[in-house]
C-alpha cells in the first residue's frame, strides 16, 4: 500500500488584509519589465538584468522609486491602522458576547439553584463560578496592563528632524567652547546658529532625517501588522507622543 502524505493545509489569507508594500526595487522592476516588454528576454535573463541595472543605479536616479516606496509604506501603515481596529473591534464584540453569556449562565445558575432550593452544593459552585469570573477579570485587567507596556516597550520611535540631528552634533562642540553656559542659553545659542546654516550644510541632515522617516515609515508598518492584539488606540497615542519629543526644535527654520 502507497503511504499518502498529507501536505499541512496553507494558511488562508484574509481577503481584507492590505496589500503588502512595494519597495524601491519593485517599482523600478515593473517600469522596465514594460519597457523591455517588446524584446522577449527570458524570465531569467530579464530579472538578473534588472537586478544588475539596480545594483548600477545613482542614487539620484533612485530616488524617485525610493519615494514611491516611502509613499507605499506610508499608504501599508494606515491601511494596516484601519484593518487592524476593524479586527480587534470585532474580537471585542466576540469577547462581551462570551463574557454577557458567561453571566447569563451564572445568573441562571443562581436563580436555578434559589428555585429549586437546591443543596448548599449546588450554592457553592455557583460562588465558585462567580470568584472565578473575578479572577478571570483580575487577569483581564494584568493582560491589558501588560499590552500597555509591550506597546511602549516595541513601538518605533519616531526618528529626529534635521535641526535635532544637527543641534546633537552641536550642541557638543558649544560646550566645549562654553562649559559654564546654562542648558537654556546652549539652547538659544543652537537655534540662532541652525538659523545661519546654508542649504548646503543642512543637506546632509535633511536627506539622513528624511531617510530615518521612510524606515520609520515600514518599522510602523510591520509593528502594526505583526501586533494586531495590541490596542490601536494606544499605539496612535504613543506614536503622537513620540512625535511631540522628536519634534522639539523642528521649528526653527
């Protein structure tokens, strides 16, 4: 007799869940895919000459997919936002329907017991089951203490404006120039200075902060996808809260 083997089944995807974000890579590829459509290159050839083309690409040249790929994980990240509130308010739902039967049946239970005048057995089990939904809302209340803290513990951290990675490196060499001068004044000192930067200079500090704001963009996208049972509304929260610290200066022009 042939032993049959039996495959594991795949997991089915849910047909709500957005789409997965396109990098840089991917973009470039679709455009010239169309652009090399007419000449017929094998599969192969096709994919390891794009990949090639891609390794020899300026970063000036990229840097229009590269904005397409920061736009398409931006467009994930809310996309994952919404589906995953829409999935935790329907497993809250399921949650007070088990949690307003479960009291149904203990109510029931009692007024069962009180009609029947039933033994104090009978009594005793139904307090057992009452002391055991409060146990079972005590450890609901330590689960959710605990979200609170893998939320605050894994959320990305919003990264720092141009001005913040400049006064980082500053802020250094005006203690050294002044050692005694105050917090406040060092402060001052760094807005009136990023005031006088040219262009030029801030370049560097520009494209580095918008580079660390892409990635923020996809961490934030894969946070929430690998999450979904971490409360919504609390990683909105913390993500403003972290926005508000890592702006601080960015209004200095």
């Amino acid at each position: 007799q042939e032993v049959e083997q039996l495959k594991p089944n795949k997991k089915e995807e849910d047909p709500d869940k957005p789409k997965r974000a396109q990098t840089a890579f991917l973009f470039y590829s679709t455009q010239r895919r169309k652009e090399l459509a007419e000449k017929k290159i094998p599969f192969g050839e096709l994919a390891k000459q794009i990949g090639e083309e891609w390794t020899k690409l300026s970063d000036k040249k990229k840097k229009p997919f590269e904005a397409l790929a920061e736009k398409e994980a931006a467009r994930y990240a809310e996309e994952m936002v919404v589906y995953t509130e829409k999935k935790q308010a329907e497993q809250e739902v399921a949650k007070q329907e088990a949690a307003e039967a479960q009291a149904t049946m203990l109510t029931e239970a009692l007024k069962l017991a009180d009609e029947k005048n039933k033994s104090d057995t009978m009594l005793t089990e139904a307090a057992q089951l009452l002391k055991q939904k409060e146990k079972d809302d005590l450890a609901l209340k330590k689960e959710q203490r605990a979200q609170k803290k893998a939320i605050k513990d894994a959320h990305p951290k919003r990264p720092g404006s141009a001005y913040v990675l400049w006064g980082q490196e500053e802020r250094v060499n005006i203690k050294k120039e002044f050692p005694e001068l105050p917090s406040a004044e060092v402060t001052k000192m760094l807005n009136e200075r990023w005031k006088a930067v040219p262009e030029d200079k801030r370049a560097p500090y520009q494209e580095k902060a918008m580079n660390s704001m892409a990635q923020y963009h996809v961490d934030m996208a894969k946070f929430v996808s690998e999450n979904p049972e971490i409360s919504i509304q609390q990683t909105i929260a913390d993500d403003g809260a972290n926005n508000d610290t890592a702006s601080s200066g960015a209004s200095v022009s």
